[in-house]
C-alpha cells in the first residue's frame, strides 16, 4: 500500500479531487480515508468525501459526510443539493423536497433543485407541480445551463400525455 504520509493535508486532498474528477474512485476514497486519519483535515474531505461515497452507491456514508459539511457549512449550495440527491436516492424523497424548499429559500430558482424536485413531483403523480418548476426552470436558468434541454424534453413528455 502506498504511503500517503509524506503528503500534507492540503496535498491529498488536492489528489483525492484529481482522482475524483477522473472518475477514479477507488484513489480518490483511498486518499481522502488516509486524510481523515489525520488531526486537521480540510472540511471540504467532507463534501469531497460524501461525492465519492454517492458515487459508488454507499449513500448512508455519504448522506453523514454532507450533514458535516451543511452543519459547518450553512450555505454551502451544491452540498445541501447533493445531500437531497443521497435523500431520493435512498428512497427519502419528501426529505429531498424538504432539503431542496430549503435550499430555494437560499438560491431561488436554483436550477438543479427545480429540475430534481419536478421528478420528485412527477413520481408522486402530481403533473401540476412539475409542469410549474419546469417552467420556472426554463425561464430562469441561465443561458446555456444544461438542464434547460432536459426539462423542456421532460415537458414534452409531460404535455404528451
């Protein structure tokens, strides 16, 4: 195994991230467990930690990593939305929609909470709702934002039925 104490705190985590990105995750968790070995870490091994977990489907660890983040991190925006995804993902939808209202409250409009809380919406057959977000999404998003094609397939769909 190789020995990760020569690197400082500030340095495997900046390799655990580049292992993230690369989609490498079994690296990426590697560094960031040998990270949370130490005294001091960085709180962003939390955020970064909780991702990798997500990743592979290990979702309880992850939803712990990102209430440590959003704990100590309030308005941190993509934790708090990425800590709803773990919700839905472990079949907590009301708490994501729960999380996502939260988060509105901080970022109205915030594109990824609208689209993911129009699916939320759209599983509990309330059509209403998810048109509404959608096309609050679609008249808000920033120009270019990816999910503008999705939720303009996605009211397609909706209108198609």
């Amino acid at each position: 195994m190789f020995d990760y104490s020569t690197f400082n705190p500030e340095e495997l985590f900046a390799l655990a991230k580049i292992d993230f990105q690369r989609e490498n995750y079994e690296n990426s968790l590697r560094k960031l467990k040998a990270l949370m070995g130490r005294n001091q870490i960085p709180i962003q091994t939390y955020s970064l930690l909780g991702r990798v977990y997500a990743s592979i489907g290990i979702f309880e660890k992850a939803k712990e990593c990102f209430e440590v983040f959003v704990k100590n991190v309030p308005d941190a925006i993509e934790e708090k939305f990425q800590l709803g995804m773990v919700e839905r993902d472990m079949g907590n939808s009301d708490q994501a929609v729960n999380l996502w209202d939260e988060l509105l409250t901080q970022v109205p409009n915030f594109p990824p909470a609208l689209y993911h809380k129009a699916l939320v919406s759209i599983d509990k057959d309330d059509t209403k709702s998810a048109v509404e977000l959608l096309n609050s999404l679609l008249e808000t998003a920033p120009e270019g934002d990816e999910l503008i094609h999705r939720a303009d397939q996605l009211l397609s769909r909706i209108s198609l039925q």
